[in-house]
C-alpha cells in the first residue's frame, strides 16, 4: 500500500502596497520612446488622479438622496394626515366617480 503525503505547496504572495514592485515607464513596457510632459498632458494627469481618488463618494451621494427622500415622505405623511386635505382628497375622488357614470 502506498501512503502518499500531502505537503503544502507555497502559494505566491499577492504583491500589496508595500510590496509592489515600482512600474517600469511605458516606454520601456512598449519600446515607444517616452514622450516630453506637455502642460495638457500634465493637467490630464493631474485630473484622473484627482477624479480616481473620490472612492466612496457614490456611496455618499445615494445616501444623502435616501435620507432626503424619507424626510420628503415623511413631511408627506404629515400634511395628508390633516383633516383638510383629507376631506379634499375624498371629495376629490366623490367628484371623479360621479362624473365617471
């Protein structure tokens, strides 16, 4: 009978941020000769850096439209509970079905 053992293999370490290796420029990625910054394309630059580090701010946005949104409701629920708009919403309906048949 044959026993076979079972070892661990080393799994490769993810490359994190301390660990990462810096990026090699493009031209030497490419073989395309690098290209002189121009001013538009340093304020290119600068915008996608700045537009990529809004994470989370999404997530924000839609929180502060849900929280509008129960605040409208609610004010809403408050208003249509008075005993006036009730009695116009239900002669409003009175005058819809009479004027139906």
């Amino acid at each position: 009978m044959t026993v076979l053992a079972l070892t661990s293999v080393p799994r490769p370490t993810r490359p994190t941020l301390l660990t990462r290796p810096p990026r090699r420029p493009r031209s030497a990625r490419c073989g395309v000769a690098p290209v002189p910054p121009t001013p538009w394309r340093a304020r290119v630059r600068r915008i996608r850096r700045i537009l990529s580090e809004e994470t989370g701010a999404a997530t924000a946005e839609y929180a502060v439209v849900i929280m509008a949104a129960v605040g409208f409701a609610g004010l809403l629920v408050v208003i249509l509970k008075g005993d006036a708009v009730r009695g116009m919403l239900t002669d409003l309906v009175q005058s819809a079905l009479a004027a139906g048949g």
